[in-house]
C-alpha cells in the first residue's frame, strides 16, 4: 500500500550539514543554533522577516521546507487544501517553553507564549506556501517511520491531500534535527517509493 | 474499508464530575465548574477558571496529577467496556497541549527533569498502568488536540490497523499557561459569555477525558463517529482566519465524509470560547456551511476552555445529548455578539436529535471537525 505514493524530495538538517536530496548544500559551519539558523537562511537568501521572530524550532522545520520544496515543487497544480504537513518530534516546543517561562518571571511575552506549542511551526509553513489541508502534530521518543507512513499514505489513498509534506522536527537547547519529506501520488524524476525503507534510510543520511 | 466506528463507553472527568453520567447530571441543573480561583501558585491576582481542589486527584507515587488524571479517567472508561488494553489490536491515543509543563514551576531544571516533561514520558507511564501493549500515540496539535485523537483513532480503525482505540486526554493549568494566555489578554475577568455581545475573553479549565471506539459489531447500535476533518487557517499563528473559510472546509469535508447533508446535523457543539476573534470566525464558518439555523451551544461556560481535553469532553458531553434527547445551553450567552447569525442555545431544551457537530479551533491556525450520528 505504501508504494504507491512517492518521495519526490528531502531535506536533512542536522550537525550543521543541510542535505536536499542526494546533495550537501551546506557543511558544518561549526556556529551554535540560533547563529547556523540566521546563516542557512543568508545562504539562499531568503527574503522574509517573519523568521526572525520565529523560535528556533519554527526557524528549523521553516528552513527545511523552503529546502524541500525550492524547485521540486510545483505548488500552483494544487489547491490549498490539497497540500498538508504530518511532522513529528521528541521534545514539543520545550526549547521554547524554558525560554517562556524564564521570561515571564519577569514579564509574560505573547510573541513568545505562542510558540510554547509544537504545532505552530506548521501554521509557519502553511502561511508561507498557503497550504490549507489536514496537518497534525505527534509526539514520539524516537523517530516512527511506520506511524508517519501510516498517516500520510492514509491522507493520500483516500484523496484527503495530494501533497504532503512529513517527517521530523526537533530542538532541545543545541540539539536540533529537521528530516522533511515531499509525498506526492505520482512518481517525478528521481522520486524514491515512499517506503518505511527509504523514509529511514534518508532520515540516517548524515 | 469504510468500517463503522462504534462509541464504546467514554469518561468526563472534571472539577464538577468524575464520571460523563455525574458530569451530565450536573449540567442538567445548570451547575459550572468555573469560578473565581485564588491560587498564588498559579497566579497573584484572582481570576475565573474550572479547576480541581486541591486533594480531588490523589496522585500515586511517581506519577504527575496530568498521568493521574489520564490513567483515573480512562480506568473509568474501560470498567465500562469490555476493550482489553492489553490486546494486540487495541490502541492508546494520548491528547495534550501542555501536559507536565507545570514541573518547570516547581523542579529544578535539569536534563532528567526534560526527559520528565517530555510527553511520551507520561504516555509510556500511562500505557504500563494499563498494560497496553502498542507505543501509544501522542497528540500535540493546540486545542483542536482532542478532536484530533478520534479522528485519528478513527482512522486507525478504519483502516483495520487496531480494532479498538482509547482516546485520552488531558490538561492541567499551571502559571505557565495561565501568564501566557493573560499577555494575550485572551482571558475574561468574569465567567465566559461564548458568542455573547459582551465576551470578553475565555476561562481556562482543568480536566480530563476518554472516549473508546471500536470496529467490533458487537457494538452496532452505539452511537458512531461518521466523519473528521482538519483544515489549516494559512493566515496567522495566533490569530483565526478573517472569513471561516478554512473551518468550513473541515465541516463541509466532514459531512461529505459522514455522508450527510446539512439537514441531518440536528446540532452543534461550538469551540465557542468566548474570544471576540474565535467566536466570530466560527459564527462564519457556520455560515459558509449553511448551518446558521442549527442549534448550537458552547460548553465553555461549564468547563472553561480545558485546552487538549476540550475537543474530548464536549464530544462526550453532546454523545449523553444525543442519547438523552437534551441539548444543553451556552452559560453567559444572552444577546448575539456576531455579525452573521447563529442559533445559539440560551436555555436547556429537549430535542430529537440524531447527528451532531463539535468544532474546534486553535493556535497554529489549526482547526477541525467531527461529526457523531446514531
């Protein structure tokens, strides 16, 4: 059932490395977080304030989907609702709740509160491509490629998505690891099967 | 594939009950859970929220009062079922927005102390207790989480990957959440007024909540979730959607999957948290659906707005409607506060109902909608 659909592309960002696909983009700038953050989003450049005040989880999965979807994704064949976002991770927003909780003994932020959840990093992503569709957070201790593909081919062989953007997003102080797959129904130029095999084989890349 | 999916047995576990029947016979006489709350732990100042005294969980050993509650509520759900947790085909689904969150008010904080918090920590807690077999699913989604657990649930059920599912979950309020959602003034120095001309703001609640479903035909003729969809406003992270669109994009896709029209939605169970923002997005999005005219109420005046466990308790409450023939009021509710019109329930009343709605809506720009029908 899994294979039908297909893996048309990835993004790996982890230990200072940023993989598209088959490709190093950037290598191991050696910067702490927030600093390697602000230099992948230089490198491309990118052109969008709301980064800046996004938390670093946002800042992640943000950066590893304009990654994934710059020229592999042809977002005007779909409808809004036609495009969601199935991401997991370990640790929720709590990088960000310690930062919240530490501010507010002082005096409580909103523009800080609002990223003490771990779904708001695809409310991120949807307002950037304006995608509509089904999306969902999980928690997991370790990365559940089964689950992921579970849900995403649910979504897609019930015409629920045609596209979906999955996979895994996680910060905890200067540990962080973003792996985001491109999902569609029909194969493209050096589209992988989307299988558990090569979810997992892609998310070891680096 | 398209199973049916049967409404096993399910629990409401709040400040004014410890079972769905307790809590429903409460409302029945009109009784809230929200009040003014004087709790320096949580905040200085005085403010309205349904919330447990102090010494109405007794938390065992090792455990949190958000595990205590999971596992007392869903120990309720499961005496009344004959589901065995321990069966290969039965699966856990945990909903939460903050779940131990408030251990950062009072432990210190150290690498231990994150792995404490971490939801899938109290998952593992909760599912031992239990037995259960599967690593449960764990749910983090705002406040469209609850909501989000049966329409996962159902899903998995659908598709003959379980059989069973206990849907669980919960909330607590801490200083955490309470600091975060006054500096958006989001909260009401009152009790909440949902749709209300004078809202001003919402409660926030404490509670918990567990409904189990199931594909087994032994079950036919319990009530069934028809259909669930979510939607993503695309428009801002704190703020909903100018025109409902999106939340009636879940609703329409809702119906259709439920195969129903408008016409059988005999009522709705609104988010309705009494924020001038939601309530009028949702007022919209009723509106674009074509449901204007269908009686609609919001729990939020009972319960507050108990966050991850909303979506649950309000299902479950309308499921004892539906069964009961009673559709509850809106608490607060007295004049329109929206500009295009819905029916909101002032009073209590008896109905015929066979289907109903519950809608949410969240931070992220999440929202999502379940149907429930005989």
């Amino acid at each position: 059932m899994l294979a039908e659909n297909h893996i048309i592309g990835s993004c790996v960002i982890e230990r200072g490395t940023v993989f598209k696909d088959d490709s190093v983009l950037i290598e191991n700038t050696g910067a702490d977080l927030a600093e390697f953050l602000l230099s992948v989003y230089q490198h491309f450049p990118l052109n969008y304030p709301k980064f800046y005040k996004m938390d670093n989880l946002s800042k992640l999965g943000w950066l590893a989907s304009e990654v994934l979807l710059k020229d592999s994704f042809q977002k005007d064949q779909y409808q809004p609702e036609e495009v969601g976002l199935v991401l997991a991770n370990r640790n929720s927003s709590l990088d960000n709740d310690i930062k919240y909780f530490e501010s507010a003994k002082d005096i409580a932020s909103p523009s800080l509160f609002v990223y003490t959840l771990p779904n708001i990093v695809i409310g991120e992503i949807c307002i950037r491509n304006n995608f509509k569709g089904e999306h969902g957070f999980y928690i997991q201790d370790q990365f559940d490629a089964g689950f992921i593909a579970g849900q995403v081919s649910y979504l897609l062989d019930n015409d629920i998505l045609k596209a979906c953007i999955c996979g895994w997003v996680d910060v905890l102080d200067q540990e962080y690891k973003a792996a985001l797959y491109l999902v569609e129904k029909n194969p493209a130029d050096s589209s992988k099967p989307f299988s558990i095999k090569n979810i997992n084989s892609i998310f070891e890349t680096i | 594939m398209k199973n049916d999916v049967f409404v096993v047995a399910d629990n409401v576990l709040s400040p004014i009950g410890k079972t769905t029947i307790e809590n429903f016979d409460q409302l029945k006489k009109n009784i809230s859970g929200v009040k003014k709350q004087h709790k320096p732990a949580i905040s200085p100042r005085p403010f309205f929220a349904s919330l447990f005294n102090e010494g109405d969980t007794n938390i065992e050993p090792g455990k949190t009062k958000f595990e205590q509650l999971l596992i007392n509520s869903i120990a309720d759900a499961l005496q009344n079922s004959s589901i065995d947790p321990t069966d290969k085909n039965t699966i856990l689904i945990i909903s939460s927005t903050k779940g131990n969150i408030s251990l950062l008010d009072t432990e210190e904080h150290t690498a231990d102390l994150q792995k404490r918090i971490a939801l899938s920590t109290s998952a593992r807690i909760v599912a031992e207790h239990f037995g259960f077999i599967n690593t449960p699913i764990i749910i983090s989604n705002a406040c469209i989480s609850g909501v989000m657990g049966i329409i996962t649930g159902m899903r998995l059920l659908r598709t003959g990957q379980y059989e069973n599912a206990v849907v669980a979950g919960a909330d607590v309020i801490s200083s955490f959440i309470l600091s975060g959602f006054e500096s958006f003034q989001a909260l009401s120095p009152q009790a909440c007024r949902p749709f209300d001309k004078s809202r001003d703001g919402l409660n926030l609640g404490e509670g918990a909540a567990t409904i189990i479903l199931s594909t087994n035909e032994m079950h036919a003729g319990n009530i069934k979730v028809l259909g669930g969809s979510v939607s993503n406003d695309a428009n801002h992270i704190s703020g909903p959607s100018r025109t409902g669109q999106e939340l009636s994009f879940a609703i329409d896709h809702s119906l259709k999957e439920a195969g129903l029209s408008t016409d059988d939605i005999d009522f709705i169970s609104a988010h309705g948290t009494a924020t001038p923002y939601n309530d009028e997005m949702e007022a919209k999005a009723i509106n674009l659906s074509q449901l204007q005219s269908v009686p609609l109420n919001s729990l939020k005046g009972y319960y507050g707005h108990t966050l991850g466990a909303a979506g649950l308790i309000e299902s479950i409450i309308s499921i004892q409607s539906l069964k009961d023939g009673l559709l509850l009021p809106t608490p607060g509710y007295k004049e329109s506060g929206v500009t295009q019109s819905v029916n909101v329930a002032a009073d209590i009343k008896s109905i015929q109902a066979k289907n109903f709605l519950k809608t949410s809506s969240g931070f992220g720009g999440c929202n999502a909608a379940v149907i429930f029908g005989k």
